[in-house]
C-alpha cells in the first residue's frame, strides 16, 4: 500500500469513528429516531471522504525525458509545470496537484533511460512526455506500449520510418516545429531548383537522420555542418563554406546562434560569406492570443527574480515544449472532470508478461482524446494527421547576402508549400556602360523623366538605356516578378577566357556567384555557353565592323580659282594688262599699224581694228578662249606681241587645265578604307578592338586557327616519310594557308588595345601624330550609334562574325527559361522594337552628308563657274542699263534744254556707221 492510499483510508476511519462515538451518545438519550438519521449521514460523508479522497486528493505524475545535450529542455518542462500548478492562470488543475519527474538520457544509453522509468512505475505515472532523442524515444515507446502507459513523443517523423507497419496504440508524435522547418528548406531548394546548397544547424534541430532524407530525391549537392560553439569554429565553418563553393547556405538555429554567426558585433561577421549568394534564416510567426498569455506569464516569472524576458527573441523550441506540455494539460483535466481517468498500477518492467488491458483501455482513450482536442499554440494550431501531429506555421525567411561585409536583408512569408507567388526574390544584375544599351549619367535628362531608370544610392548615378529599360519590363511581367540591385563592371569588360582557363569581366562575376544575371549587350558565343547560360536572344544578329574618324572634306564654290597660287594668279593677271598696254602703244606708235593709215582702206568690208587700250584689253581675254583674239595687229610689232600673248596662253590653259583635271581627281586616286582586306593591306592606319570583348575573341581565334593549320601543313610538307607522289601533291601551294589574321592579331597587339570604348573613341579622334590614324574593330552597335551621335566619326566595312545579343545567367540557373519566356512574350508584343526605335534615335545628331567621289564633282566644288555666267551676265545688263542711259536718254535731255546732242545716226563704231556703239574717240584720249 502506497503512502496516498494509506492517508485516505486513515480519513476515513476517522470519520467513521467520529461518527459512531456521536450514535453512541444519542442512543443513550433514546433518541432512536435521530440516530436513523444520523446513520444514514454517516454513509453519506464515507462517501463523500471517500470521493475526496480518490479524486480532489488525486496527483498527476508526468514523467519528462529530456536529452541530456539539448541546452534548456528539462528547463522548458519545469517552466510549463509551474504554469499548470497554478489554477488561476492555467485554468486547469483546481482540484488536482502536478508533479514532473524529469529523467535526462544520454542518446547512447538508451536502456538507463528505460531503467529510470521503470523504477518510477512504483510511485504512478499518468503520461511520459518524451523529449529525447530517436534512439531514447524508439526504447521509450516500445516500453510504454508495453505497460500501456500513455507516451507522448516529439522527435522527427523520420523516426517512425523505420516500421511503418507497426500501429503503435499508446503513443502518438508531435512533430517538432524545427522538422517542419526544415521542410521548408526542402520547398525552396525544390522551387528554385538550387543545386549547391548548405545547411547549418545546432542543438535545436534534430539532424542525425535528415542529410539521408532532408533533400530526397532532389538533384541537389549538399553540406551539413553542425553549428560551432566559438567564434573561431564558426570562421573554421566558413571557410568549409567557401571551399566548397556553395551557392545557398541555410542556417537552422536558435535566433541567439543566428545573431551570433551573422552579427556584425560577433566578432564573426561573416566575413568569409563574400562567395555566398545567400543567406536564408527561417523564424515562425506566432498566434496573437497564446502569444500573449504566454509572454505575460514569463514576464511574471521573470520578474520573481529580477530578470526582464525578450520579448523579441522567444526560442521556438521553449513555445513548442510549453505548448506539447499545456496540451497534455488540457487532456488530462478534462478526463479527471469527466471521471474517466484513474491511477493505474503498471507492471513491474522486469515481471511483465502481457499489457494490462486496463492501463492499454485508459491510454488509448488518452490518445483519442488527444487527436480531438483543438489546440492553438504559440507558434500556430496543432493539427493531425494518422498518430503524428504537426504545428502548422507561418514562416519568415530573411535572405541575407554580404558585399564588402555589409548585411543587406529582406524578410518574406510564406504559408505551407512555396510557390512563386509567395517569395519575390532579389536578383544582383551587372551590366556596363555602353550606350544607347546602357548610359550613365550623373542627372537624368529631362526628356527621360518618365522612362525606367535606375538610381544607385551610393555612387550617384543613373542608370537608363535599351536594356535598363528590357530589365524592368521583364521584372513587372506577370510571370516573374523580382527586385534587382544594380552593378556595374568597373573594367568595362565583357569577360574572355585567359590562357589558364579562368575568365575575367561580366562573365567572370557569374561564375564566381557574385552576380546572378547579365543585362549588357552581350554577344552568344560557343566557349560562353561552356560556363554560363544564354536566354533567347533580345536583340538582332550584331556582326563586327570597322569604326574610323571621318575624313575631311573642303568644299568651295571658287574651288577652279584654288588651282593656281594666288601669286601666280596675280603674274597672269599682271602679263594681261602689260600686254594689252602694250598692243595699244604699239599699234598708236608704230607708223604701219593701220590707226596711223587709215587712207588705205578703201571702204569695202569691215574697217580694220585700232588697237585702243580697250581692244587691247578685249583682244588678249578672247585670245584665250577658243572664240580666238579676232583680227590681230597689223604692224609687225603688234603682231609680235600678240603672238607672244598666244604662247603664253597656249601654256597657262593648258597648265591650268592639266591641273584642274588633277585637283579635282585627286581624292579619287587614294581609295579609302571600306573592308577588313583594305584594313589588313595598308600600315598608315593602326586598328584594335576593345580588351576583353567578343570581336578581340574573334581574331585571336582566328589568328590561332591560321597558325594550327600552317602547323599541319608545314609538318605535311617536310615530312620525310612522304613519298614521291604525296610531296608533289603538296608542292602544288607554296603557303596553302592565308596569314590575313595573324598579321592582323600581329598589328593589334602592337597597336594597344583599348580597355573601353570610350577609350577606343578618344583614340579614333586624337591619333598620336597627324600621320598615323586609328581605326576601332568593335560590334556595329557600337559604331553605328557613335557615328550617330558624333559628326567626326564614320563607320566602314559591311558586318562580319554575327551574333545575337542575349541575357546570361548563371550555369543551370532556373531563370534561363523564365527570363526567355518573359522575352518572347515581349518580341511578340513589339516591345522590344519600340525599345530600339527610340532608343537609337534618342540623342541623334544631323550630320552633312559624306560627298561620294564615285558620284563626280560636287556643285560646291564647281559652282564657281556657274556664278562666272551669272557675274558676267549682270555685268553685261548693268553695261546695256548704262549704254541705253548715254546714248538715248541723256541725249534726249540734252536737247530739250536748248544744247546741241548727238544724233544716234551719227555714232560710229571703229569709223563704221550703226545704231549702236560706241565711239572709238571716247576711249583715245
């Protein structure tokens, strides 16, 4: 008889004593009808004693087995105990005592836990709530269903795995908020389709079976590492971390570990996380109300000893074992009201032979009641499914990724199974500054005010452009929605393969995992989809052309005068007037010329030309036409003279028309630059594409081709063992191979090549001496939107080498298809068509007109002889306007005022009678 049953059955005599020594008086009184009465309360209050005793008088046992190296678990249990001991704030228990007996089992010893058990079985237990690990809990289990004690376990559902044809009776499972979450963990590698990931967990989550099942069946590389203790074993972690790459590192600990492995203030820093994309920390949600009650209580608790609770940092793992606790609480009070529930006296363990089917009867209906009673925890409501239960909650997932040690987070919630609308991710996109696709500019131009751009806070630029503009409209498609974070390539540099296999530029920035899209005008080659992934291509096939300062061109309407010095112009036009001097001095002097025998003419024909100083000066302009001079002098003197004018035009025309011919034609004599064979055959101008691109890629292939196969042939040619007739085949080509782009690649190298394109520009435009100019070998974006905004330069040479432009991801990443899905939809909208109207239009520049030589001379290198015609002709109406006035007008005037006038009859012309002329005489004197 134990100690309770002793107590009860000692009250109970003692009321019966009483209540007998009371009967016993009365009757000597002969008051027989009051003892009836009396007796009759004495049975009553037996009974009542008796309930009092076996039921108000009722103790709880709960057995709690703990592992021994899980931090604060039999603490976790004391703190729900207390809450259930007092009535007033539980509601529970008002007429019942709980007690706890808390046994902490090494996970090894498994069967000195089982021992503790049963030496407890004496004193009564009413519930085993299990808190060990799956070893312990697999030996506690088969116990209790053994001695049909009620056992309440909470370890992973993994555990259960190991016989699911066994139905266990007395035993059910709460499934521990740190599995589901760990489950969530599965959901997001599973959705993002991860494929490097790694996990760090502590005490709090129950990991010794999850890397066999955790990431089942998911084609996903993974790392398990066990949280460290110390600082420095979390920089140990860390550099595991780095060394093996990982591209997802998932933290599964308490909030308190979290802070110490992320926090700045740590000491940890996570300095080493720089080759980590990112960091995913997993927190629950909690329920407003037991929220509440249960902060409110641990304040009150807290307070007793002069400590304050965090409210702000409550460890999921201290809810859920106040919840598992508060459950069983619940349960029990409701089947001690009911009556439903006794003290069972198990078997002793090691004189067991088969299960009282009392104990199993009271511990399934425990069980039953348990999986009906609603319950809402701290961290959500516990629902069930078969005999294991699972808290349902609502996670928040803070991605934190690091750059130069600064933690940049972003919190989203999920609910049950993730799918893409519940996360909006945050993508790193690189990109560089390469006009119309990217400009970057310290203020946003005016007429861009309602275009996409981004702003980077810290340098202080815009960002706007064709693709900064591709960028957005893909992020705010229906389909996938993300928020991005801009960078910029410092070098400027696309990214080509080095000679030991590694990359540098954009591309390199993806491999390493330092960004996870590139935005640019990124050309699709066979060696770049060796190590990133392309989309489908955004823009049209670019090939490679040739970028050149355009050539100076002088126009000039006079430009026949520009033929002869203007010393030599002024000797011609000196020879002109000495000569037509001299023919007028000489036919006036000469005693043979005709103005001194004008007798001899005898009236029939033209009368001869005196040779004035105006017919002179008419006689040595004609001469030099092909109308001819007309009559030349008649004294030999004269006609010496002229037929000295004679030569010296002859020579001067012809001279001057030689010349002409030549100035006119010259350009046409050195042909321009107009394709890479006219490139490759000339030394004047030095050429070079842009460091790091796809079109130096192309000519050091090309150049590498060239030398693998002179290799071959050379080999082919002496080789010795050749016979007769093979060597003959071979002698057939000297060099069978071109050497075009090793010379090419020779020239570039020593050429310098540009490391930007604004560079490239820069040297286009300030060559190093006026002798040596600069051509630029670049995609025909590039040159076609320069030649566009710049009048200095001119692009040559039809497109060579073509390739689409397309975004990159990173190897195998998901967004592959997203993002190709997204562009499609905007080719087939005619989105991206607008995109590049606008865009290749915006900040265009009118530029004259390239004269093209094949088309002739130009009117603004010949007009001046149409402008000779129109000087002369007005000339020639101002002389008639001044001929009518002379001759006709002032006459008229003349003779109205009473002065003798000249009669137009009278005029003579070289002493001939006409209607017009003007008299020789004028011009004598």
């Amino acid at each position: 008889m134990d100690a309770t049953s002793f107590r009860n059955e000692l009250a109970i005599d003692w009321a019966s004593a009483s209540l007998s020594a009371a009967a016993s008086d009365i009757r000597d009184r002969s008051c027989i009808k009051v003892i009836d009465e009396l007796m009759m309360w004495l049975t009553a209050a037996q009974c009542f004693l008796l309930y009092t005793c076996l039921v108000c008088g009722r103790d709880i046992v709960l057995v709690g087995v703990v592992d021994q190296e899980a931090p604060n678990y039999d603490v976790n249990l004391e703190t729900a105990l207390e809450y259930l001991q007092d009535p007033d704030k539980s509601g529970l228990f008002h007429d019942h005592t709980v007690t706890l007996m808390t046994i902490k089992a090494r996970d090894n010893d498994s069967f000195a836990a089982m021992d503790r058990v049963c030496k407890m079985l004496d004193g009564g237990i009413d519930v085993i709530v299990d808190l060990s690990s799956r070893y312990v809990t697999a030996t506690i289990r088969s116990l209790a269903e053994a001695l049909g004690i009620p056992h309440v376990a909470s370890v992973d559902p993994a555990v259960y795995e190991w016989n699911q044809q066994q139905e266990y009776r007395t035993s059910v499972n709460v499934e521990p908020p740190a599995s589901t979450m760990l489950l969530t963990i599965r959901d997001i590698v599973s959705q993002e389709n991860l494929t490097n990931v790694g996990i760090i967990y502590d005490e709090t989550f129950d990991l010794d079976n999850k890397p066999k099942r955790l990431l089942r069946n998911i084609p996903a590389q993974h790392l398990y590492l066990r949280m460290a203790v110390t600082e420095d074993g979390m920089r140990d972690q860390l550099e595991k971390v780095k060394s093996a790459e990982l591209h997802y590192l998932f933290l599964a600990c308490s909030s308190h570990n979290a802070n110490d492995f992320l926090g700045q203030d740590s000491g940890v820093g996570c300095s080493q996380c720089q080759s980590v994309s990112s960091v995913a920390v997993l927190t629950g949600r909690t329920s407003y109300k037991p929220m509440l009650e249960y902060v409110n209580y641990m304040d009150e608790k807290f307070s007793t000893h002069n400590v304050n609770f965090n409210r702000e940092n409550i460890e999921m793992s201290s809810a859920f074992h106040f919840d598992v606790v508060k459950l069983v609480g619940v349960v029990l009070d409701k089947l001690l009201n009911s009556g439903q529930w006794k003290r069972i006296n198990y078997t002793e363990c090691y004189e067991f032979s088969e299960t009282d089917p009392e104990a199993l009867a009271q511990a399934e209906l425990f069980k039953t009641e348990l999986k009906q009673t609603k319950y809402t925890g701290i961290f959500g409501d516990i629902v069930w499914t078969d005999d294991v239960a699972v808290q349902e909650l609502v996670v928040d997932i803070k991605r934190v990724s690091f750059k130069g040690g600064t933690t940049i987070s972003e919190t989203m919630a999920f609910e049950g199974t993730i799918t893409n609308k519940n996360i909006k991710k945050t993508y790193r996109v690189i990109t560089l500054k390469e006009p119309p696709f990217v400009f970057k500019e310290k203020h946003l131009p005016a007429n861009l005010a309602g275009r996409y751009h981004y702003y980077n806070s810290t340098s202080g630029y815009y960002y706007f452009g064709y693709c900064i503009d591709l960028i957005y409209h893909i992020n705010n498609s229906d389909s996938l929605q993300f928020e991005f974070t801009l960078l910029e390539q410092e070098d400027g540099a696309y990214g080509t393969m080095q000679a030991n296999n590694t990359w540098n530029g954009m591309i390199n920035e993806l491999i390493q995992d330092r960004a996870e899209i590139i935005v640019a005008p990124l050309a699709v080659m066979a060696e770049r989809e060796n190590v990133i992934d392309f989309t489908v291509p955004y823009y049209d096939l670019v090939g490679i052309t040739i970028l050149m300062k355009k050539p100076s061109f002088e126009y000039s309407v006079f430009k026949f005068m520009s033929v002869l010095e203007d010393a030599v112009w002024g000797c011609v036009f000196s020879a002109f007037i000495i000569v037509s001097v001299l023919l007028a001095v000489f036919d006036k002097f000469s005693p043979y010329s005709y103005q001194n025998n004008r007798d001899t003419w005898d009236g029939q024909g033209d009368e001869p030309r005196v040779f004035t100083l105006k017919e002179g000066l008419w006689f040595c302009m004609t001469s030099l036409t092909p109308q001819g001079g007309g009559e030349a002098p008649r004294a030999l003197s004269g006609r010496l003279v002229a037929a000295t004018w004679w030569m010296f035009g002859f020579i001067m025309i012809a001279t001057y028309t030689a010349n002409l011919a030549a100035f006119l034609t010259v350009s046409r004599l050195e042909q321009p630059i107009e394709s890479l064979d006219d490139l490759s055959k000339q030394f004047k101008t030095k050429y070079a594409p842009q460091e790091s691109s796809s079109s130096e890629t192309y000519f050091r292939r090309m150049a590498d081709i060239e030398e693998r196969f002179y290799t071959i042939w050379k080999a082919m040619s002496l080789n010795d063992s050749l016979d007769q007739v093979e060597r003959a085949k071979l002698a057939v080509w000297d060099y069978p191979v071109s050497d075009k782009f090793t010379n090419m690649w020779t020239s570039m190298k020593e050429s310098g090549f540009p490391k930007t394109f604004d560079e490239a520009i820069n040297r286009i435009k300030h060559p190093k001496s006026d002798k040596e100019d600069f051509a630029f070998i670049g995609d025909s974006t590039q040159n076609k939107y320069a030649t566009l905004t710049n009048c200095d330069l001119w692009e040559v040479g039809e497109e060579f080498s073509r390739k689409p432009y397309a975004l990159a991801v990173q190897e195998g990443s998901p967004l592959k298809n997203e993002l190709s899905s997204v562009i499609l939809q905007l080719l087939n909208r005619r989105v991206l068509e607008d995109l590049k109207t606008f865009w290749w239009e915006y900040n265009r520049t009118e530029c004259e007109k390239i004269e093209d030589e094949s088309d002739g001379i130009s009117i603004y290198n010949i007009g001046g002889v149409f402008l000779v015609i129109f000087i002369g002709i007005g000339l020639g109406l101002i002389t008639l306007a001044f001929e009518y006035y002379w001759y006709r007008i002032r006459p008229g005037s003349r003779n109205k005022d009473g002065k003798p006038g000249t009669d137009s009859g009278d005029l003579k012309q070289n002493g001939v009678a006409g209607q017009t002329g003007i008299d020789n005489q004028a011009f004598d004197h």
